[in-house]
C-alpha cells in the first residue's frame, strides 16, 4: 500500500472537515468585518491611505491567519482522540507518521485556503479605495504561510504533551510571541557575559526568528524571503513534526 | 498449522496516571493467556472496570502490553500484517454528522488501501450487509443510535477482515437492531471470519459465542463453552453470576 495515499486521504478528510465547520465560517465573516473596518484607519492616515490599508489589512490577515491555525491545531489530535475516531483510524494499517502528516497537511491547506480569502478580501477593498497590488504582496502572504507552518507544526508538537487545548494555544501564542522579538533577545543575550550568556544563547535555539518572515521589511531586496527564511521554516517543521512523531508513536489510546 | 487470530501469552496491561508527587498505577488485566481460533465466535464478558475494552484495544493495536506477548494471526498487533487482517468496532463510534454515509465509508476505505473499483464495490457491498442502503441519501445527523451501529460494523467490514473485534456491538439498540445485528453476525461467521465480541448483555452472548471469556477484576475467571453452558443448570447467566461473585 502506498503509504503517501494515506497521507493524502487522511489531508484532504482533515481539510474537508475543517471547512466544514463553523468556526472556518466564523473566522472569514471576522476577517471581513476586521480588513473592512480598517478603512476607517486608511481614512485618517490621509496621503498614507494605500500604505496604511496595506500594512493594516496585512497584520490583520496574519493575526485572524493564526489565531484560526493555533485553534485548529490545538484541537486537531484532542477532537479525534475525544470522539475516539482515532480508534478507526490506528486499528487500520495506518502509520503514525502518515497520520501525522496527513493531519498536518489538511490543517496548513485550511490555513493556506483562510489567507488567500482573506487576501482576496483585502485586494478587493484596496481596489474599491482605488490602489492597486502593493509590492510584495504575494511575499508578504507566503511569509505569514511560513510562519504559519512554523508554529502549527509547533502546536501540534505541543497537543501531544499537554493537558488541553487551551494550553496548547497558549504555549504556541507564546511561542509566536517571542519569535517576533528573535533579533532584540539576541542583541541582549550577545551582552550577557560567561556562563550566563552561554545558557542563553542555547535557549535562543529554541525560539523560531520569525522576523525572518515579514516580506515587507525586506523591500528593496532581490527577493523578500531569502532561501534563510525557507530553510529555517523546513527545519522548523521538521523538528516539530518529528518531535511530534516521537510522542505520537508512544501514545497509546 | 495455520496460527490463530488471536493469541494473548501471560498478558498484563498497566495503565500509569502521573500525579503531582509520582504516578498512580493501575493493572487492566494481569496473567491474562487465551486463543481465539480462525472462524469462532468468541464472547467476553465481564463487569464494568472487568478488562474488556483493554483487551480489544490490546488485539488492535490502540495499547501496548506491559508484560506478555499479543499476537493476531501469528504477529504483532502494531504490524500492517495484522492490522490488514482486522476490522475493529469501538463503543459507541463517531462520525463527521455532515456527511452521508458512503463519504464516511469512504474515507475509512483510503485508509485500509481501499481505491478506485474495489473501493466502490466495499462500499456498497458493506451498506448492503448493513441494511444501510435504503439510508445511503442521509446525513450521518438524522442517523438513530441503531443506525449509527450499523454505519461502525459496515467501516470494520470494508476490508474483508479475518477477524471482527466488536466492543459492545448491541448497547442500547432497540430488539429490532439487536436482531438485526445478530444475524448479521451470524452471517458473517459462516463466511468463516472470526468475531470476538464483548457484552454487558449475556444472553446476547450465548446466542452467537461458541466460547465465552469471562473475566473478573482484570484476571481471565472461567472459559466456558456452549457445550458447557448448555449442559449446566441455570445456563450461561448461572455460570457468570458465580463467577463474578
């Protein structure tokens, strides 16, 4: 049996399911009401209205983004473990890291399907106040995607260890948090001096630089994601994923 | 010699709770060693915290022994080899309420290998076991408890399993269901597939068993046969009743 049809089967049942339910609905009626009350921001910033309704709508897509990802992978393995699906699922000729990366899969599908909505969304009010693409648009989204990635690899790593749901969207919030201060905590741990600043430099290992991911601060470059970026996110996933895998294959249902 | 569906040697399952200060052990089943041959119908019976649904997580996989060796047909129960071979109907299974039956089977068809064709034809063929083919146009919502029952025998039968491994198969149906499931059981065991069923309900077990397990406080009681239970005064029940006591 070909086990990469497993993961399909399991990604698009996941996928499926996520779009489903009501939640996926909910969250895109609130990106809606959100990018389109930013107008009321673009108004005020006058002759900055086109930067504004872009930078505005942009971290808005990228918060509801991953607000929606950190609820979906919080649950995901404690729904299917609660309804006891998963009981279906592993007395089958399953592997557990095709599971896993089917669940994984259909998860960032429904991420990826959320973000290009809210885009269209957000384009289509830009084009209704009369501006066209911002530069690096499709960057800006596929750096949220990353970042997105990251820590719904990360929160699934998390649900297979922690005792709800809710603490596992906490930690990943968290997680998400301090990525965004990656470069600040390094400049002041490159000052702590001896044995202090050894320990944490170590611990920095532990955080993802998702400031690697913001496209728009890159603009003027080459390109607005840097192969840096997509190597840090593959090994970010991986890590996850395999950490996750470990646990996985331990737990017993 | 052909092994047989399920062999458990010296078995002994231990379920560990973290506290604040240590763990809090508990032993599921201890010393438990029984067969189940190729082609029988084999009861388990036992009062509540008695073993049963460890032992059917054990025989597909879902647990891992503590101690003593588990096997389904000859190999591990992790194993694709043995998992292939198994169709597995937990308590009260849940489904995606949106969907209709067929999608449901669907997806549990993918994951046994199941594809194009073949897929297809498992699934109407398991509908039509079922009795669920008249339902095929409903969502899984409008589905009663004996429906839902139903829908979980036709995602175990999807593969042509040698073995069907059925946690409380008739709880809570109406008789018309139980009747219903019964005789599809009977019809499946005279395929020559074995069935391994566990029950609250004893004289559901006589019906269809050849053999029943009973269990008490996680240790195996008593094996008894039908020859046994129909020989002895009072039947199965009596035989039960005394030995849980």
């Amino acid at each position: 049996m070909n086990n990469l049809l497993l993961v399909r089967a399991v990604a698009f049942n996941a996928f499926a399911e996520n779009v489903r339910n009501r939640f996926f609905t909910l969250f895109a009626v609130f990106a809606f009401t959100a990018v389109y009350a930013s107008v009321l921001a673009g108004v005020m910033a006058v002759d900055q209205e086109a930067r504004v309704l872009a930078d505005f709508g942009l971290a808005l897509i990228e918060l509801t983004a991953l607000a929606y990802s950190i609820f979906g992978a919080s649950s995901a393995l404690l729904k299917e473990a609660e309804t006891k699906t998963i009981y279906l699922v592993f007395s089958r000729p399953v592997p557990r890291w095709a599971y896993l990366a089917g669940k994984l899969s259909g998860t960032l599908l429904t991420a990826g399907l959320m973000l290009l909505i809210m885009g269209a969304m957000h384009l289509s009010l830009l084009a209704m106040r009369g501006f066209g693409l911002p530069p690096f648009y499709a960057w800006a989204l596929a750096g949220t995607f990353l970042k997105l990635s990251i820590i719904v690899s990360f929160a699934f790593f998390v649900s297979l260890f922690s005792t709800s749901a809710v603490s596992t969207l906490v930690i990943s919030s968290i997680m998400w948090t301090l990525g965004h201060f990656a470069s600040e905590a390094r400049y002041m741990v490159e000052r702590l001096p001896g044995i202090k600043g050894i320990a944490f430099s170590a611990l920095l290992w532990l955080i993802p630089n998702l400031q690697l991911f913001n496209a728009r601060d890159a603009a003027g470059a080459a390109a607005a994601l840097g192969p840096a970026a997509l190597f840090s996110a593959a090994a970010w996933v991986a890590a996850s994923f395999l950490g996750a895998l470990w646990l996985l294959s331990r737990k017993e249902f | 010699m052909t092994a047989p569906a399920v062999s458990f040697s010296g078995v002994e399952k231990t379920y560990k709770r973290p506290r604040l200060l240590g763990a809090e052990y508990h032993t599921a089943v201890k010393e438990l060693s029984f067969e189940i041959q190729a082609g029988e119908v084999t009861g388990l019976l036992g009062l509540n915290g008695a073993g049963k649904t460890t032992i059917m997580k054990l025989i597909t996989g879902l647990l891992f022994p503590t101690a003593g060796k588990v096997r389904v047909f000859g190999h591990s129960p992790s194993e694709v080899a043995a998992k292939a071979r198994v169709g597995f109907l937990p308590e009260l299974p849940y489904f995606p309420p949106q969907v209709k039956p067929a999608a449901a089977l669907e997806y549990y068809g993918r994951l046994s290998g199941l594809s194009g064709a073949e897929l297809s034809l498992a699934i109407e063929s398991s509908m039509r076991k079922t009795g669920l083919e008249p339902h095929a146009g409903k969502r899984i919502s409008e589905f009663s408890k004996g429906m839902l029952q139903r829908l979980g025998l036709a995602q175990a039968l999807l593969h042509k399993p040698d073995l069907l491994v059925l946690d409380e198969p008739v709880s809570g149906l109406d008789p018309l269901a139980i009747h219903d499931i019964r005789a599809l059981l009977a019809g499946l065991n005279s395929e020559g597939r074995a069935i391994f069923l566990s029950s609250h309900s004893i004289s559901e077990v006589e019906k269809l068993a050849s053999r029943v397990l009973i269990m008490v406080r996680g240790a195996l009681a008593v094996t008894v046969s039908r020859a046994q239970w129909e020989a002895a005064p009072g039947g199965l029940e009596k035989i039960f009743v005394e030995a849980v006591k």
